[in-house]
C-alpha cells in the first residue's frame, strides 16, 4: 500500500507556505457566530502573542496548527472502531515522523522526539486524550488550520486554499477507510466531515459574493485585518490635521539641501503609502510591507531631520496617530545591571508608542567581539516590542555605512525586520556652500564675494580631504558658529561710531575661520588669479569667473538668461598660497 504522507506532502506545504506568508502581512482579530461556532472556540489572540513571543512567527504556529489537525482527523479515522489494525498502522506511521518532528516540539511530548514504530501507538494514543493547545482534545485550537484557510479565502486571497485544504483531509481519512466507512460510527465521522467541509465552502461563497456588494451580511463579517485607526482629537489638537501635517513634510522634504537619492526614496514611500491608502477605501487587500528604516550615513547628513519628515507623512497617511520622533542610543537602552535593560528599553519604547523612534549609533548596542553585553538585551526587548506593537510603533536604526551593515547582518531577527534601506551620502561641494549660505541668510547675516571665496576654499578642501567621522552639515554648521565668534570680536575692537547696520550684517574673509580644515591652518590665500567655473542653466554654456563674480547675478553672453554665478567650483590651480593638491579629489 502507498504510504500516506507522500500523498498530503504538496497540498500540506503549498497550506503552509501560502498561510504563513499571507498572516505574516496583516493583524487579525476573529470572532465567530452563527454555524461556525460548532467547529471552533479559538482564542486567537492569546494563541498568536504565545507564538509570537517563540519567535519564528506566523510559521511555527502554522505549522504546528497544521500538523495538529492533521494528526487529529488520522486518529479520528484510526480509532473510531476503537482499535488499530495492520493496515491502518502501516498507512498512519508513514505519517509519523513529519507530524510528530513538529508536534513532539511541545516538552509534554518530548519522549517521542525520536518516534520508532514501536512508540507511535503510544504517541498516537496520548496525542488524541490531550486537551492542551494543539492536543488531539483540545477544542480551542481544533480546525485552527481550517479557520485560518477560511480568513485569508474571505480577505478574497488563494480561493484554492479551502479545496487544498479539503483534500488533504479527506485523502488522510479515505487512506483509513480503505474500503469506505464500514460502522455507524464511521459513517458518522465522514457525515461530518462532509457537512464541516459543506458548511465552510458555503461560507466561502457568501464571503466572495458580500464581497463583491460589499455589504457585511456574512458570518466572516469580523474576519478582517485590523484597520488603522484615526487620529484622537487630542492629537489633531496637539499636531495639527493630518492633510495639513502631511503638506508640511512634502514641503520640508522638498527644502531640503542636496540628498536627491534620499528625497527620491521618500517619495516613493509616499506613493506607496498613498496608492495603499486609497486601496484601502476601496475595499482592497493592501500590502503589508514593514515600515521599520535602516538610514546609513556619516554624521550630519540629515538623518534625524529626515526621520521626523517620515514621522509627518506616516502620521499623515494615518498609519500612526501622532508624528512624534524619540530619539534613543545605548546610553538610553542600556544599564549596566542584569534586568535593568529591559526595563530601561521597555521605558523608551513606550515613550515612543504611536510614533517613530530613532536609534542613533544603533550598532552601539551590538558587541561584534561576541562577549556577554547587555546591549544584546536591548536589542532582543526592542525586536520583540516591534512584533508585539507593530501598529504602533516605526523604528529607524541609524548609524555610520559600514557599522550599520554589519550590525544588521550579525543580529539574527534584525535582518528580516528592517527592510527598507536609504543611503546618505555625504554632501558634496557645492551642497556645503548652500548649507553654509542658509545658515547665514536665516541668522540675518550676508557673506561679501570675498568671503564666498574663501569658504568656498575652506569647504572644498574639507570635502576632499574628508573620512567617515566628517561632520558634514555639522562642520558647516561649526563654521557658521565660529564666523558669528570671529565677526563679533572684530567689530567689538572697533570704534562704536563705525559699527554700522550694513558692518552688523556683513560676513568679511577674516571673519571666515579657514583653519576648521587644519591642513589649511596659518594659510594666507592669494585670490589675485582665483576663477571659479560657472554653467549656464539655460544654454549649459561654461565660462570662468573671479572673485568679484562669486553670488552675484550674471547673464548669459550666449542666451541672454540672468543667473546667480555659483561659487563653489573653484579652479584649484588658480588659487595660490596653498597646496593646491588639497583642493583636489584624493
């Protein structure tokens, strides 16, 4: 006779595989009424949060939900005439070993871990007297794996999962009734396997056809994923209308210097999160992509100002209902005492609750060395917070590019939630004199030709001489603090009657602290032949330009077009009183 388990293998994985990736994407919450009380009393939010916290979900409870009934209906069939005959035990070993590697993974079954045929009458009978979870006489998870098929059939997803699922079953009890049922007992068991089956195709097409009127009559009504609800008064008092909150991080994001790759990938998140916003107002299924970040980048690249845009748009598209950022680092996940960290983790999250939080220096918390660290700690609370709110909570893990790769890679469960990468590359040239110019404009200060061209010297030779701990925006933004330093002791030495309105406003080239470089310390520039190169955004015509050019409004010779002449692309070689190497890419 043909053994069982290689007749079942396809439609048991193809059920696995199809229910495991599809309740990995949504949250449920079930209730039944009407018949299909009679098959289940699921409690399905302690089972899913015990499983959750086992790790390796929805795939370690669908299999076990699978393997349990499966097992169930074999022992129904095997025992219903109260005995084990030859063929029978022939037919149902052959079944054994898939079936128990998964439920002899519960410790009150542990003694068959390693099942020989001389056990399996024992495991069998001990299987089908249990009333635990996934016991054979355990009526809160019987048919679990039925029901799920029924949830993702009624979200209108794989209509073939409930016929799979129907004939799985019916080939495991037909291997038993090799003859067809032969006692009223059963003939009983397959009268109600058929009206089980009857009942639930029945519902299947009640499901498709509410569906398609979209009225809620069926009794699947309250199988749904769990939408997102809307923001309280309190918030929209406190934050602002979503619609409007929304507008000002498209705006924010748009003001942004430089970051083009960065920019591009949060408008794609936004069209995302706004075709999916509309599918849900429609009634249509939706992905379920995770929303948690992983930003790379050398410090001062705008992650942490582009981390509170993305807690704007997702408040915005209401999938959180608050646009708060928290920002965290080891110092604030980790204590130095054994259970403090968990707690200290726990705290931080829950501060974070309905918003983003932003971890900084992430890779912090990971010890590469593979000693004992109570950072591990945090980062096994933080992922397991993340699973258990994962409606309430967006986490971005920042960090420079390489330590945050390895990070990521090293830490088994980080890999799998962290899926959305954007790169921040460091601001070029030309990115710096515009930060550094903003700076100045929004502190009520102007920058003379002069002084344009020595931060454009200062600022070019810093790019190309830069590392990974190069501050960008931040070293901007030192400089800028420094010129206030410089320009005030330079007016404060001057006579009172000189310190004019214009003098108050005007950044001079002493003013400008060319040593934040440090190759560039005690350097005294000769700008006499300095050209600065300049292309004209209406014809692309390019022409060299000196120091008296640099910010000014200019115009064409070729097609007439008015522009501000940029004063960031120096020539090198026409600057003198310096190694001109330095001004150069290495």
């Amino acid at each position: 006779m043909a053994e069982l388990w290689p007749q079942i293998e396809d439609d048991f994985n193809t059920l696995f595989l199809t229910l495991s990736r599809e309740l990995d994407r949504s949250r449920f919450k079930i209730s039944f009424r009407s018949e299909l009380n009679e098959f289940t009393e699921i409690p399905w939010d302690a089972i899913s949060e015990e499983y959750r916290q086992k790790g390796s979900y929805p795939e370690s409870l669908v299999r076990m939900a699978l393997a349990s009934d499966c097992l169930h209906h074999l022992g129904m069939a095997i025992l219903a005439d109260h005995r084990i005959e030859a063929h029978e035990f022939d037919v149902s070993f052959s079944m054994a070993t898939p079936l128990a590697s998964t439920l002899c993974t519960l410790p009150r079954f542990h003694k068959y871990g390693e099942l020989d045929r001389s056990q399996w009458g024992d495991f069998l009978g001990a299987f089908m007297k249990d009333r635990e979870w996934f016991g054979g006489n355990c009526k809160q998870t019987r048919n679990l794996s039925l029901v799920l098929c029924l949830i993702v059939h009624h979200l209108g997803k794989h209509d073939r999962l409930l016929p799979t699922y129907q004939r799985m079953i019916r080939t495991i009890v037909g291997a038993v009734f090799q003859w067809g049922p032969s006692t009223d007992v059963e003939r009983d068991l397959v009268a109600k396997l058929d009206q089980m089956f009857a009942t639930c195709m029945g519902h299947s097409a009640v499901s498709q056809k509410t569906s398609r009127t979209n009225t809620d009559s069926s009794s699947f009504y309250s199988l749904k994923p769990v939408e997102p609800e809307p923001p309280k008064p309190e918030s929209i008092e406190e934050y602002g209308p979503p619609d409007e909150v929304l507008r000002q991080a498209q705006q924010e994001l748009d003001g942004l210097i430089g970051l083009d790759s960065v920019k591009t990938e949060i408008k794609r998140l936004m069209a995302f999160l706004k075709i999916q916003k509309q599918r849900r107002e429609h009634g249509l299924k939706q992905s379920s992509q995770t929303l948690h970040f992983v930003f790379k980048g050398n410090p001062g690249t705008g992650k942490t100002t582009v981390a509170r845009i993305i807690g704007k748009i997702l408040y915005g598209f209401q999938i959180l209902k608050t646009p708060k950022l928290v920002e965290g680092d080891r110092a604030a996940l980790v204590s130095g005492y054994v259970g403090q960290t968990a707690l200290k983790t726990d705290e931080v999250v829950d501060s974070a609750l309905d918003g983003v939080l932003f971890i900084d220096e992430a890779y912090a918390l990971s010890n590469p060395t593979g000693q004992h660290d109570f950072g591990q700690e945090a980062i096994n609370t933080l992922l397991k917070r993340m699973e258990d709110n994962r409606d309430q909570l967006v986490v971005i893990v920042a960090g420079y590019p390489r330590l945050m790769q390895q990070f990521i890679e090293t830490n088994p469960g980080l890999e799998s939630r962290f899926t959305r990468y954007i790169d921040f590359d460091d601001y070029a040239v030309a990115d710096l004199c515009r930060i550094f110019e903003k700076f100045c404009s929004d502190a009520e200060y102007e920058l003379s030709t002069e002084a344009r061209a020595i931060a454009s010297i200062l600022f070019t030779a810093a790019y190309h001489g830069r590392d990974e701990r190069f501050g960008n925006a931040r070293f901007v933004r030192n400089v800028f603090e420094r010129a206030v330093g410089l320009h005030s002791e330079r007016l404060a030495a001057q006579p009172e009657a000189a310190i004019t309105r214009e003098a108050l406003i005007d950044f001079t080239p002493e003013d400008i602290p060319l040593d934040a470089y440090h190759p560039l310390k005690g350097k005294t520039l000769d700008l006499e032949q300095a050209e600065w190169l300049a292309t004209c955004p209406g014809c692309g015509l390019e022409s060299d330009g000196g120091t008296k050019f640099l910010g000014q409004r200019v115009t064409c010779r070729k097609c007439q077009e008015k522009f501000s002449f940029p004063w960031w692309d120096v020539r090198p070689d026409s600057i003198g009183g310096v190694d001109t190497t330095l001004l150069k890419p290495r």
